[in-house]
C-alpha cells in the first residue's frame, strides 16, 4: 500500500529526482543546442527545478502520484505513470519542434535502447498539439516525458483565460483547463445524456 508505506514514498520520490537531475542536463544542452530559453524539469507535486533532495516535498509527491494512479475509470499502476518527471520545450515553430523531436529520440535511443523510448503525436484535432518523447530511465525505471511544443501553444493554453458560466467551478480557468476538464469531456455519450444535451 504505497499510500501508507513512507519508506517506498520516498524510495520512488528519490528515484524520480535521480532521473530528474538527469533529465535536467538534457535540458541544458537541448536549449543550448536549439537556441532556446533555458527550461527546468521536475517531479510530481514538486516545483520544477528542485536540485537538492531536501528540498523535495514527499507529501505533495504522494497525493500526485496517488491522483494520478486512480483516475478515471481504470486505475494505473505506479510503474507505468509516464510522467513521474517531466519537461517541456517550447519552440520558435514547428520545423523546430520537429527537430526538437527527433534529437530527443535519437539521443535517448542511443543511451538508453529503442525498447525505452516512444514519441507520442497528437490527433490532427487535438488542440494541444504538443509531441511527447517518453523515455524510461533503466537505472530507475521511472519514466520522464518531454513535452515538445511552440511558444504559441503555450501562451494559449496557458494565458487565455475562458469565461465560463457563472456556478461552474474548476481548478483554473486557463484554455487548458476548460478544454480537458470540462469540454473534452462532452465528447462522451453518457456525460451528454446526464445532462440531457444532444449526441
């Protein structure tokens, strides 16, 4: 029961910051390489750019991992949580998006095995178009996925504040937000009949 066991919490917290550090050297040379604004990584219910292991925040690394693993209808293992650790690059525009992508790839096949890397697209009407590289760290096992993305996208998902009705409450109100916690999940039959809108 991991929930209970502070001993597994925080070997799976270290674990996720030894990757992390890792990935965070990836970083730097990325956003030299590309000419990008320098970016930090981090770990689940921590800041990102935390370097030293005391600085961690196990309780909010618990309660993420935990909220992460039971959503939805199908619960997920820890193990297979993609995004223990995490960053994003955000690009000029798509060619360099793609290069991005495909540096990322090579870079992460070569350390650590095709067998250890995927690159995810999105569907052509997906808003948020961002490529995730997820790569799992063979000395860990934890997972890290790159976001990969332009400067674009981010200010609108991030930055555009939506106006919603009044009484609808979410956890933020930015376009990232309302689209995947609210309109996204209007696609589904079984939400629109619970609240008698139309297929």
């Amino acid at each position: 029961d991991f929930e209970g066991d502070t001993a597994a919490q925080a070997r799976l917290m270290h674990a996720a910051h030894q990757t992390n550090q890792r990935m965070q050297v990836v970083a730097d040379e990325t956003t030299a390489e590309f000419g990008l604004q320098p970016t930090k990584v981090g770990i689940k219910g921590n800041k990102f750019g935390v370097e030293n292991p005391g600085d961690l925040n196990q309780q909010g690394f618990v309660s993420a991992m935990t909220e992460r693993a039971t959503r939805g209808k199908r619960p997920q293992a820890l193990g297979k949580i993609r995004d223990i650790s995490r960053g994003r690059f955000d690009c000029d525009n798509i060619d360099q998006v793609n290069a991005v992508t495909q540096s990322l790839k090579t870079r992460f096949t070569k350390l650590y095995g095709a067998d250890n890397v995927q690159v995810l697209y999105r569907k052509p009407e997906d808003v948020y178009q961002r490529i995730h590289v997820l790569v799992r760290d063979p000395q860990t096992g934890v997972r890290h996925e790159w976001q990969v993305g332009t400067k674009a996208l981010t200010t609108l998902i991030e930055d555009v504040s939506v106006a919603v009705p009044k009484g609808v409450e979410l956890h933020g109100y930015d376009f990232h937000t309302v689209v995947y916690d609210a309109l996204e999940k209007l696609r589904r039959s079984d939400i629109r009949a619970k609240y008698g809108l139309p297929d």
